[in-house]
C-alpha cells in the first residue's frame, strides 16, 4: 500500500538511472530491493519512506538477501543485542557483493550516527557502498548515486533538523499506518543512547501530520500508530505549546472521517499531563491503552537514570489513568541490573509491580551504550546475582499477564485482524483495542468454525472482527468469531 506525493526525478541521479536501465535489459525485470529493519516501530516508519523511495523510481521490492539487487540494513543502537545482530547479518551479506551486475548495499538508521560504528564498517566491511544516518533518509537517492560512482561512500555532513516531508512512503499493513510526528529526544537519560543519534526532540507540523493521516484514512487503514521517541512530548518546541499539544492533536486526529482506532507510543512519565489523562479517559478512539516506561521502582535508582520521575509520581499517574479510562491495559519497560542497583532497590520495582499488576512488560538487563554516562559506572562482575533478579522478575509478570488475561475468558471482543497466524495457516490474528494479540478460530460463510490443517483461510487483514475469548496465554488470548 503505497502514498505518494512528491519526489526527485530520477533524471537528477543519470547513473543510477543507467544503471536500473541496464539490469532490465540483462535480466528483463526491474532490480529489487531488499531492507532489513532491526530495532523499533521508529525504524520501521523510516523503512517504508526509504521503500517509498525506491519503489516510486523504479525499484520493486524483495524477500531476502538473495533477491535483493539493493540490500539497506536499518540499525538500532538501542541495546547490545541488536547492534551485534546487525554485525552478524553485515558479515553475512559480504558473499553477495558483487553479484549480478553488482549489488549496491548500504547501512542506515541510528547506529551511523556514531563515529564508532561507522569507522568500524568503513576498515572491516569495505563492500558497503554508503552509509546513511536516521536524518538524511531524503538522501538516500543522491547516496546510492554517489556509492555507484566511487564506492564506499561515508556521509559525514552534520545533523539536519528537516523532516521527511512530501516523500513517498510504501506502507507495509493494511490495518495500520507508522505517522511519526516528532523525532529526537531531550531528557537524556543516563543509560539512553538516542538524544546522542536521534537528536534533539523535534515536532511536525500539525498540518503535515493531518494531512498524512487524511490520506492513509481515504486509503482504508483503520488504525493510527503515532511515533515518536517522547511521544506526549509534541508540541513542546513551539511558540504556542500551550495549546498545541499533543492531548490538542490526538482530538484532532480523531475528527478525522476514517479513523477507527489511535495507538501512540513511547510516551515518558513526566509529559504525561492531567490534560492529556483527560483526553485518553473522553474519546473513545484512542486505544484503551498506554505503553509508560517505568524502568525501575527505586527513586534513587529513578534519580541515577536521570528520569525526572519518582515511584510516588508513577503510581499517582496509574492511578488517574485507571480512573479516567476504567479498563485501560498498561504496559511498561523495567530494567534490571542497572549500575549500582542493590536488592533493596530492585525489591522496590518489585512492590511497584505488585501494587500496578502490568498487563505486560518488556524486561531487559542492563546493557551498557558506549557514549552514555551509565556505561561509566558498568561493573559486570555481579551477573549471576542479575540473572537471578531478572528471572524473578519475569516469572511475576508473566503471573500478572497471565491473570489479567485469563479475565477476559467468556468475554466477547473486537479484534482488528493482521492477517494469517505465523503458526496455523488455519487461524488469524489480530489484536484487542486495549493492544491485546488475540489468535481465532475464524467462521465461514455459513456460520460453521473453518478448522482445518489443510485449507487456510483468507486473511481479512483490516477487518473489524467480533471474537469471544476461549482461553488464555501469557501473552496472547485464544478464541473463536462471533456469527452474527
């Protein structure tokens, strides 16, 4: 599903433009591209621009390395894991280069925004043709131009605050739509490496924003996903904040004819308004839901992170969420074994997960980003005693989730499908307004459960669909589609 508005004329890039000229008349299609995302929905939003982009001059798109004759990897710098994920694919990739005709491969996305990253790509990895930063998405033309005529192409010019306006941008769901409305982050935690790649928080437009979401509405797309790394941060960078704020532009959104559901995500404590906890209790189509990083239940360890929060301020927003949208589901991220945590303070986190009951949680430990004042302090020699507070903790939440979803067992619920199940051709997916994966046993036309090992079943992404629970997991519900 694509939108296009406006781009440069291939004929600015002549050889480029040769050069996908010549592989249709060797092989008599036009070349692929492949892009492999790592990371968050951020990322993601970033990708389906940059395939936008090479889609509207020619390019179509790919399953895998293999298939692609233009491979980008988009990085996450977020945690050790995933950079050292993307070393392992990048390595992978290097029997590829050079083939049919040439591959042109580049790395985009936050990890080239640091120094160290990309000087260990440009002396170890010399088959990429260029790199590219989170900002310069609007580059990405000009840089697979440049890697053609020179190769190993390193684009160092300095940050830009511009936006990625008026780009194409190939949308990969039919149920939902990434609209990123700010970029960049401001609040520095202490183990937080994206103000460092991300850049300081800047908001779109409010007309920029609406008008994206008019056209992905008109389109079909049921479901909004507002992006941003501070996402209830929006606004705070213009004149008229006050009023211009992001509780003003979630009732915006939701005049919008089209729009069934908003989702919005990340959102930080400390921006999170009694305004805003009005406007989430008062309409309807904002998801019965909110995705609010904890981190850690201690304040001393709250005040170490840099997080401008305390335990009391958490549970006091808890509580006003819950009484303005009763039935609201909470998320979190909690981690373990920052530097310094002692029992004391992870037994606090636990008590804050006690007295909230999460309905999930993403759990990590502590993995130090080289650049952040916490990697300073990084002391590994206690990891034993951190895997062992890391599997209590997960052990209770996987208790709490199971519970919180064990209550909706004989509840009948809307589900927003996402297509076929991963695991049963014979079942589809999809999630609850309060973002919980339901997977169901969907009806034929004539009423009857379609189940059958077999025949699978059209996938209906998009679609509104009434499903009574049957039973629970940890993570996901079971069910059946209600015929009416």
């Amino acid at each position: 599903m694509r939108e296009t508005n406006k781009i440069t004329a291939l004929d600015a890039y002549p050889v480029l433009k040769d050069w996908i000229c010549q592989h249709h008349a060797l092989n008599g299609v036009q070349p692929k591209y492949y892009i492999r995302t790592f990371g968050c929905q951020q990322n993601e939003a970033d990708s389906e621009i940059m395939a936008g982009i090479l889609e509207d001059v020619g390019f179509l798109p790919g399953d895998s390395y293999e298939t692609g004759d233009l491979i980008l990897i988009n990085t996450c710098s977020v945690r050790a894991n995933a950079e050292d994920r993307f070393f392992g694919h990048l390595g992978s990739i290097k029997q590829f280069a050079g083939e049919k005709g040439g591959r042109i491969i580049g790395v985009c996305g936050c990890m080239m925004a640091q120094d160290i990253h990309r000087n260990r790509i440009e002396q170890s990895f010399r088959f990429v043709d260029f790199l590219l930063r989170p900002d310069q998405i609007s580059s990405l033309l000009f840089m697979i131009e440049k890697g053609l005529i020179h190769k190993s192409v390193y684009y160092t010019e300095g940050h830009t605050s511009k936006f990625h306006e008026n780009l194409p941008i190939s949308r990969q769901r039919r149920y939902r739509a990434l609209i990123s409305i700010m970029y960049g982050c401001n609040n520095y935690c202490s183990y937080c490496i994206v103000p460092y790649t991300r850049g300081r928080e800047r908001s779109r437009h409010p007309n920029d924003i609406i008008q994206e979401i008019m056209h992905v509405a008109a389109d079909g797309i049921p479901e909004i996903l507002l992006l941003g790394q501070n996402v209830n941060a929006w606004g705070k960078d213009f004149k008229d904040h006050k009023q211009q704020n992001f509780a003003w532009l979630l009732s915006k959104v939701a005049e919008i004819e089209g729009v069934c559901r908003i989702r919005f995500m990340t959102s930080h404590p400390k921006d999170l308004s009694d305004q805003l906890i009005e406007t989430i209790g008062s309409i309807e189509k904002i998801e019965p839901h909110v995705h609010l990083p904890l981190q850690s239940g201690s304040n001393r360890i709250l005040a170490r992170m840099n997080r401008q929060y305390s335990r009391e301020q958490y549970l006091e927003i808890v509580s006003k969420l819950r009484r303005a949208r009763p039935g609201l589901s909470i998320s979190t991220d909690i981690i373990v074994g920052f530097p310094g945590e002692n029992l004391p303070d992870f037994m606090d986190t636990i008590d804050v997960m006690d007295k909230i009951r999460f309905d999930s949680a993403f759990t990590f430990i502590y993995s130090p980003r080289i650049g952040t004042p916490a990697a300073e302090w990084y002391n590994p020699l206690n990891r034993d005693i951190i895997q062992e507070r890391f599997e209590h903790l997960v052990k209770l939440q996987n208790e709490h989730s199971l519970n919180a979803n064990q209550k909706l067992i004989g509840h009948s619920v809307e589900v927003l499908c996402e297509g076929i199940s991963s695991v049963d051709i014979t079942i589809l997916s999809g999630r609850t307004a309060d973002n919980r994966l339901v997977n169901f046993i969907p009806r034929n036309m004539n009423g009857t459960n379609v189940f059958s090992k077999q025949i699978p079943v059209d996938d209906r992404e998009g679609e509104f669909i009434p499903v009574r629970i049957t039973d629970a997991k940890t993570f996901s519900l079971l069910g059946e589609e209600i015929c009416h």
